[in-house]
C-alpha cells in the first residue's frame, strides 16, 4: 500500500521563495538605508564637535593652522587670505580632541578653511544623503577619493570651502595644486570652482569672481550678502517715516562711496542685469515756489551719475515720483507739460537709475514759497528697505 506525503507543489514554492527574495532585498535596502543615516549622523556629529573643541582652544590660542593646507591667495604667493585642509592628526592632538574625527566610512580627516588672522573657520564634510548635514572627506595623505556621488555640506562661519565643480574634490587635494607650489591665487587662475558658503548658498564662480568674496565677508553682517542663485545684494535697510514732509530738512546716504565703487566694478566687469527692490513711498514735488531738492543716482547702464534737482520754479504742480513697478525710474508729471524737459527734468520716465542719497530741503538753503504756500515743496520717504541685486 503507497502512502501520499505532504508536499509543496513547484509553484508553491517558486511564490515562497519569491516572497523571501522580496522581503530580503527590502530588508537589506532598509538596513542600508539606516546604516547611510547613521553615518551621515555620526559626520555631523563629528562637525559640531569639532568646531565646538577649535572655539574653545581659540578663546585663550590662534586657531591652529589645517594639516596639509594649501594657502588661498590673492595676487601672488605672498599675499595669503585663508587655508584650506584637513582637521588632521597634528589638529587633533593640538585642541586635545579624543571623540574620534574621522569619517565613518571613509576613515578620512574633515576639510578645515581657516581665513588669514585665524580667528574664522569652516569645516566641511561629503554626506551620503543630499538631505543629511556635510562632512568633507580625505585619506590622511592619500588624495584619491572619489566625491561625485557625494555630497558635500558645511559648518561654521560663513566663509567659503572651496570643490572642484563636477567631481566635489577639496581643492587642497588637487593634483595640480600639490605637484606646485601648494597655493591657489584666487585673481590669477580662472578655473571655476564651488564655493560653499552655507548649506544654502553654493555659488559657483570663476576665482576671478570668488576673490569678492573675501571682500563681501566683512559686510556680511551689514548691507552686502550673495543670494542664493549667485547674485550679490546691496541693501541699505531704515525705517524712514516722512509722509507729505514740508519742514523738515533731510540728508539720507543709502549707499557709500565705497559701496557705489564695488557695484560698479561687480556690474560693469561682470554681472550685467540687476532687480531693485523697495517698499518706499517716494517722491518729492515743486511748484511756483523752490524747493532744494537734490536727488543723487547712478545710471545702470554705466553707474555714471544722473543727477535729478528741483531747485527752480518748477511750474505748477510738478512732481518726481519713484516707479512703483521696477523701483528704478523716476517719472515727472506737471500740469505745464514743457516743464518735464527743461532744467534736468525727464521728459516722462528718466533712464533706469539706482538711488544713492537725497538731500530734500522744502525749507532750507534758500528754499522760497509762493504765496507762504510751503505744502508746494512737500515730499514723501517712507518704508524700511531699498535694495539692488546685481545678477547674471
């Protein structure tokens, strides 16, 4: 007598072993997954440690100098702006750092960029994940590693790390930096590199352009800052409230002299469009009475000076007003339509201008009223902001 035994059939077991490839291969993907984190976790843990332990040191110390840095510079070997290199061995012993320093993965030391007076310093690392925090990473002395698919992040100060654009390779680890002289002059070269100034600020430059960098850092904290695709804003940032003012005598400097002189090198030599913006209320007016009124601008087309005054009878009801669409025109209207045209008054619309500084007097030096009607020299400047992005 045969007796029949339990069994899986082929197809019973194709779908069993299906269903256990399937649940291996999410499972090996999740744990991949939270391995990738986990290290990512542990570089930006490493970050906040180390520039914590380089702070301290530097309350009663210079910052040390990076390992293997080459020098950043400016016109010149001689002439050195910064460091970049690695929070290597020598860095760690020096600041007494024993919470290890090194890529998980990599087994590799962090970018370290440290400005001239070492007092500033950014550290940079290469996450795997483009949402994780950064960690620039180097085999101690061995500068072969591959960064494409990395992606590389930064801490600290807002200074700027600088990577080779397509491959994310440090450029202290460049070939054609170490087998020269170790230095890289920011004014000479014309290579393009990426400057990561913040987590949210990558711009990439030529070195001709990225040496403006250095001088924007030291109005970082007042009107100058780069935007986010590139561009550099200059903002002169108040809060002026005259609204229908014809007493008081005012001089207002939105930009110095210093300011207008980088606008015009950055404009004229490299960017070539601009957008202003402003949420002033802007204008000033004459009648058959004189105001003193001396408006200073530069035209954008070549930053020259465009110089627009109402300091003469101006004819009846005549009023220069600030454009409330693109900020950087200013229209004249008048009951007395030749009055627009005459006395270096605009037609209609001026040339596109930028704003630098006023000098409004309804009553001052000079200043006559028709009848006593002073209201016939009023003049309005009221908001909190006048700005001017130059762009590519």
């Amino acid at each position: 007598m045969k007796y029949k035994f339990p069994a899986f059939t082929l197809v019973e077991l194709i779908v069993v072993i299906t269903i256990i490839g399937i649940l291996s291969t999410v499972w090996f993907v999740s744990y991949s997954n939270y391995l990738t984190w986990a290290r990512d976790s542990n570089r930006y843990s490493q970050l906040t440690k180390l520039s914590d332990s380089l702070q301290v040191y530097a309350t009663t110390k210079s910052l040390p100098l990076p390992d293997y840095y080459i020098e950043i510079t400016a016109s010149w070997a001689t002439n050195v702006i910064a460091y970049q290199g690695y929070v290597g061995t020598d860095v760690l012993e020096t600041i007494d750092y024993t919470n290890g320093g090194k890529d998980p993965k990599d087994d590799s030391f962090y970018t370290y960029y440290l400005t001239k007076d070492r007092k500033s310093l950014q550290l940079m690392a290469l996450m795997e994940e483009a949402g994780s925090v950064t960690q620039n990473t180097i085999s101690n002395t061995t500068f072969a590693a591959d960064y494409s698919s990395r992606f590389p992040k930064v801490y600290g100060k807002k200074l700027w790390v600088l990577t080779e654009v397509d491959t994310n390779t440090p450029v202290q680890e460049l070939s054609s930096i170490l087998s020269g002289s170790w230095y890289l002059d920011i004014v000479k070269t014309s290579k393009e590199y990426n400057s990561y100034i913040s987590n949210d600020l990558v711009v990439t430059w030529s070195w001709t352009k990225i040496a403006w960098i250095e001088f924007l850092n030291k109005y970082w904290s007042k009107n100058i800052k780069l935007s986010k695709d590139g561009g550099i804003v200059f903002s002169s940032i108040w809060r002026w409230n005259y609204l229908n003012e014809n007493e008081k005598c005012i001089d207002i400097v939105l930009f110095s002299e210093e300011e207008l002189s980088l606008m015009k090198e950055i404009f004229t030599s490299w960017f070539k469009d601009y957008i202003i913006e402003t949420d002033l209320e802007f204008y000033y007016k004459g009648d058959d009475s004189t105001p003193k009124h001396y408006i200073y601008w530069k035209k954008m087309i070549d930053f020259s000076d465009y110089n627009l005054h109402l300091n003469f009878n101006a004819g009846d009801n005549t009023v220069m007003k600030l454009s409330e669409t693109t900020f950087d025109t200013i229209t004249c209207t008048t009951s007395n339509a030749g009055r627009c045209w005459t006395n270096w008054l605009p037609l209609t619309d001026s040339e596109p201008i930028l704003l630098y500084k006023l000098l409004l007097q309804p009553r001052c030096d000079g200043a006559t009223a028709f009848w006593d009607n002073w209201s016939r020299n009023s003049y309005s400047f009221k908001g909190t902001y006048y700005s001017v992005e130059l762009k590519k």
